[in-house]
C-alpha cells in the first residue's frame, strides 16, 4: 500500500506498551502527558508503528476503562486536525473499528509505503520480520482468523485483560536487558531494512519493535539510504521528527 504525504510535519513513535496494572500507571500518565503537549499547530499528523497498548482487543459494546484519559487525549488531538496512522503491532494486531471510527486511525495491518517529499518510505512494526520468530507468525495468522476474534469476544473483559498481562509479562521480558542494542532484534531489522533498501523497494526504512532507537545510513547501489528505528517509550522515550525536509531521531526533553 503506497500513499502521498505533504511536506507536513509528522511525530513517528512506536512500542509504548499503555498497561493498565500498577506497575504500568506511570508510563501511561507520562505518556498521556506528552500527548497533552504536543502542539497541533506544529505537528500536523502522527504515525504509531504497533504496540500503543501491552494489549488491545475491541469488543463490539467494551472498551477498557483504565486507557480512558490517553485516549481522550487522542481525542482532543483529533478534534484539533491532527491526523493517525495506525501500523499493527505483535500487542495490538486486533486494533479496528473503535480506533477507526471514534479516534479517526488510519489502520494499517501490513507494513506500508508513503510518500515523504518524495522519498518512499516504508513503515514497519517488525514483528515477525526475524527469520527465527516462525511460530510467532503462525500464531499471528491464527489470532486474526475471524473464528478466533469471535470465541474470545466469549470471554468476559476483565478475563481477557488477565489473560493478556500474563502473556505480555512473557513478550516484554525479551527487552528487559540492561543493553537492548543486543537485543534479538536488533539485527534482524537491520538486515530486513538493508535488504529492501539495496533492492531499491525504499528509500527509508522505519521500525520498531527492537526497542532500541537506531538512525543508519546504508550505503547501496542507488545511494546512499536511512533506517531508522523508533526506539520505545518505556526505555527511551524516543521518537522521529520529520519537519518537512529530513527525519530526526528525538528523545522526549532533548534531541539525541
């Protein structure tokens, strides 16, 4: 899928992991608070590579209480002409037709290609791009089947919520390391990025997932190309700025 962008100034973030146990209340207020900050007036539109949430699952009458005020401020950021692109994450593969109709996202369920000043840009979660992580793809294929959405819509909220911060626990402890450029991942996307830019499939690669904020320039056959990686909220509280004419790689309190 390709799309044209503007030159208008855009805020890139991914892997914020919003958890609703105890332990997860001081992320999202921060969070919620850089939403609350982010002037509208500047930044005309906003793209989140996967993993807002530790989980997200919508039920056709329920929506988690404890994301209410981070929500809001979605909201409010919407109502003021802010623009969302929504690219799936491995936490939040079932986003739909809540964060479509009532917060106006653009829902992407596969990596997808816009236009930046005219540069092709492909944006990616980066789940599953890791050639070991094969079980996880065959359980993604799984977790989306219509079949599997309607028997855990069975399950009372409050379950399903237990449930997924067991599970999450499990995923999150991958990106627990104190160094997290040695994460599993890190290389894996690395190598993915490179491979599409020597193919000329891209002229900028952007990720997540890694949890480590990365900002490479690869040479190939073509030029001189990017790859960056978001890096997360819970570790770095990184993100990308493009101003018009280039990407940054930020950190919330000063550039890095």
């Amino acid at each position: 899928m390709t799309g044209l962008f503007p030159a208008k100034n855009t805020l890139i973030l991914s892997d914020i992991h919003l958890n609703v146990a105890p332990d997860g209340r001081e992320n999202m207020e921060h969070f919620t608070a850089f939403l609350r900050g982010v002037d509208p007036a500047r930044f005309q539109r906003m793209i989140l590579l996967g993993d807002l949430f530790d989980f997200w699952f919508e039920y056709r009458h329920v929506i988690f209480s404890d994301y209410f005020h981070v929500l809001r401020a979605f909201v409010d950021l919407r109502d003021h002409g802010m623009a969302f692109h929504f690219v799936c994450g491995n936490h939040d593969f079932w986003a739909g037709r809540f964060l479509r109709d009532y917060l106006g996202f653009e829902i992407h369920c596969e990596p997808v290609t816009l236009d930046f000043g005219g540069q092709r840009v492909l944006f990616a979660h980066g789940d599953g791009i890791n050639p070991e992580d094969r079980a996880y793809r065959i359980y993604k294929r799984i977790a989306r089947a219509p079949l599997v959405i309607g028997l855990f819509r069975l399950l009372h909220p409050d379950w399903a919520m237990a449930l997924a911060q067991r599970v999450s626990r499990g995923s999150r402890h991958m990106f627990g390391a104190e160094d997290l450029s040695k994460g599993p991942e890190v290389e894996a996307l690395l190598r993915f990025a490179r491979g599409v830019l020597e193919r000329d499939e891209a002229d900028v690669v952007m990720c997540g997932h890694s949890h480590h904020p990365m900002l490479e320039h690869i040479s190939t056959p073509h030029g001189v190309r990017l790859y960056i990686n978001t890096g997360d909220w819970m570790n770095h509280q990184s993100y990308v700025v493009w101003d018009g004419e280039a990407f940054r790689l930020e950190r919330h309190g000063g550039s890095r």
